[in-house]
C-alpha cells in the first residue's frame, strides 16, 4: 500500500519570514520575524513528575498501535462482518483506510466538474477562509493565528486564483461547522449512494449501504452526523497538529489529502503551550497582512475543539511530527506517527481525539494560469459523529488532566521564585 506522505516537503515550507501585528491597544503594528517555538517555552513531559506515567499510556498503546501502516480495508467486508470492523477498528480507537465505499456517489463525477460546481452554488453566498500562506490554525512566535473569514460567492473564490499565483493569499471553503447542511445544503443529494434495493446491479458495489447510513446505524447508535462538511480549496493549503472529539469519516473526492496520525496517547508530547488568540487580516488586494487580536463580540467560533476558544489566548500544539528536527527532538522512537495517502474515492477512518495534521496535492497543469480549472482543486466531504465518553475519552482525560496540574504547578512554583528574589 503506498503510504508515502509527502507532507515533510510541505511542512518545510516557508511560513511568512516576517509578518506584523496590529496592537490595538497602542494602536501601532509591530513587526516580527518567524521563529519556530523553542522548547523551554513548552510543556516538557520528560521533566514531568507524570513521566513514567505518560511512558506506560504509550507502551499500553503500542500493542495497539504497532508501528507500520495504517491498514487498507475493503467496504464490502465491513458490510458482510460488521462486528470484525468493530473489534478491530472502532473499539479500540485505530484508525484505516476504507476502498470501495463511494464509488456510487454522484459528487464522483459531480464534484469534479467546475461548470457543476458553479451552477450548482450560483450566487449563494459562502464562506471563504483566507490566509497568507495556506497555514490557518497555526503558530507564529506567540500567537496563534486564525484565518481570515470573508463572504461572498463561488466565482469570488474562483477569482481569487489569480492573487494566489501572484504569492498573496491562499482561498480555501473550510468552515467547520456543518456547512454541508447549512451553505451548501443542494449537495446532501451528491454524497449518497445510488442504487435500488432488490435490483441485480452491474457492479457489485452498487448494492452495498452508503457508508453514511452504515456507520450511523451499525457503529454510532443511529445519530446523525453532529457536523457534514465540505472542503475545497488548492494544495498550498496545509492543517496545522490538531485533534477533534468526534469519530471522523473523511471521504477525498478529488486530488489527495497526505495524513501525518498519532493517537491520542501523545498527547503530552506535543509542545502544549498557551499562545495570543489572533486571526489574519488583510488589504482589498491582499498585498498587506496582518494579525490581529481577535474581538469577542463580533467573532463566533467555528472550530470544534473546546481547547480552541474566543478567549484572549489559546492553548495549542508547538511541535510538528513531520518535521525531523521536531521529530527528533521532541519525540521517541517509541511514540508511534503513522503516514497515509487517502486519493480520490478513498475514505479515511479517524477515531475520536487522534492527533492529525493534513496536506493536499493535485496533478493539475493549470497551476500557473490566472483561471481556475476544476483539476486545480482538492475537494473532499466528511462526517462528525459523536464520540463515546468512554474508557478511551477517560484516559485521554487523565493525560490532560495531569498536563494541566503540572504546568499549574510549575507556574505556581515560577512565580514564588520571582518573589523570593
């Protein structure tokens, strides 16, 4: 199974060199050059009184986890022996890669035709996050910087292409809050499988369950999504270390998603650290950019993680497993990262609060044209499912509990030795 992920070569791509800052209070802009987070600025759970504890979470994993590929599962066999799937996958919270299970959806086709896309949204108004180098959701020195959100319509974010070209800004239809169901609701019709039930079909995937309904009804007590989301957007676009308490189904539709995993067990050794809440902001022609601080009353949060809020500061991940140097100066060779391809017509299982950060690629020749073409895009749907607050959330919980106790600790302990001196 290729398994290859190209994501190294991305993430070592240049954030901006120098980027200002908008002090409001001072009503100034401050400018500051790109560092990467130094580690005595972070949490270090190898000083941690916990240390020992949070090595056996991670030697308890590994037998769980080995150390190799993310497995490559047919969905006809996950229909035939759903209980097989469960055992090996869902209870103990292991991710795969799932082949075979859309290739019915018209979105197949659909999705990748640009004049389809185009009179199917019309002039309905989306969202269309912006940054100036496709890393949203990441850390700069010590802020953590959130896209900038603009409206408009589908032919605004087509048009884009060429501010793109020219260095300046990076589109991308990200909204994480169902906007599936909610901007672009006249797709639901795209992402089910087609077929009738009791007909002798011509493929033999076209009798199988749409792995929504499927997983729904077999694996997640029959509750809908929490959330159905859409993505679109070019490969300059990289989704910084994260993770979501919800059960993931991530289908790709077109081009390739390169997944960097880690369970949730690392937990402690991702360079937790609290960072200034802030967001990108621009001029109309993108040539100026900007952070700056985020205001409560007008901004509502899109992002799922309770540990991401709209609060003056965020706690956020430092450290970037696909990078050697993060690698191997962060981590051991007992913590396990895996790395899979999920390419158009694949489906990707991501249980509940693993660890993930994304790039995306597309073969697309029309990468320099200030037109844009419907190869230029990776597209890609996916499912939120309510996670189970099970034995798996409590150990999670216990981890982050104890992170938390010690940085209080070390804070408390901080700031007696400032007194005493």
């Amino acid at each position: 199974m290729d398994c290859y992920c190209a994501s190294q070569t991305l993430y070592q791509k240049d954030k901006l060199k120098n980027f200002k800052y908008y002090n409001k209070k001072e009503n100034k802009f401050e400018d500051y050059e790109y560092e990467r987070v130094d580690r005595d600025q972070v949490y270090d759970p190898y000083s941690s009184k916990f240390s020992h504890i949070f090595e056996q979470t991670l030697e308890l994993g590994s037998t769980t986890y080995p150390l190799g590929e993310i497995d490559e599962v047919e969905y006809s066999t996950i229909v035939n022996n759903p209980l097989k799937f469960y055992k090996e996958y869902i209870a103990v919270n292991k991710p795969c890669k799932i082949i075979n299970a859309i290739n019915q959806w018209p979105a197949m086709k659909n999705w990748k035709d640009l004049e389809y896309l185009k009179k199917r949204i019309g002039d309905h108004e989306i969202t269309i996050d912006l940054t100036p180098d496709g890393y949203a959701d990441s850390i700069y020195n010590k802020f953590f910087a959130q896209p900038k959100q603009v409206k408009g319509t589908f032919q605004d974010f087509l048009n884009m292409k060429k501010y793109k070209n020219q260095g300046n800004v990076v589109p991308y239809i990200q909204k994480q809050n169902g906007n599936l169901t909610s901007e672009f609701n006249f797709f639901l019709s795209d992402i089910k499988s087609q077929y009738t039930q009791g007909k002798s079909p011509s493929n033999k995937t076209q009798n199988l369950p749409d792995i929504k309904e499927f997983f729904k009804n077999t694996f997640f007590n029959g509750q809908e999504p929490d959330s159905i989301n859409f993505w679109m957007g070019y490969s300059d676009s990289v989704s910084a270390l994260h993770k979501d308490p919800y059960e993931n189904i991530y289908a790709v539709i077109q081009g390739e998603k390169h997944f960097t995993l880690a369970p949730p067990a690392i937990f402690p050794y991702c360079g937790i650290s609290t960072y200034k809440n802030t967001k990108w902001n621009s001029s109309p022609d993108f040539q100026k950019w900007w952070l700056e601080d985020i205001n409560n009353e007008e901004d509502e949060s899109d992002q799922q993680d309770n540990e991401k809020n709209q609060n003056s500061s965020t706690v956020w991940y430092s450290h970037n497993p696909d990078l050697p140097e993060d690698y191997h100066r962060y981590f051991s060779e007992d913590i396990p990262v895996y790395h899979v391809i999920v390419k158009s017509g694949e489906v990707l299982y991501l249980p509940a609060l693993w660890f993930h950060q994304v790039t995306q690629f597309t073969s697309s020749q029309n990468q320099l044209s200030d037109e844009a073409q419907s190869s230029d895009f990776i597209i890609a749907a996916n499912f939120w499912y309510d996670m189970e607050f099970d034995h798996k959330f409590q150990v999670f919980d216990m981890l982050k509990n104890l992170v938390d106790l010690d940085i209080k600790e070390q804070q408390t302990t901080k700031e007696e030795q400032q007194v005493s001196e």
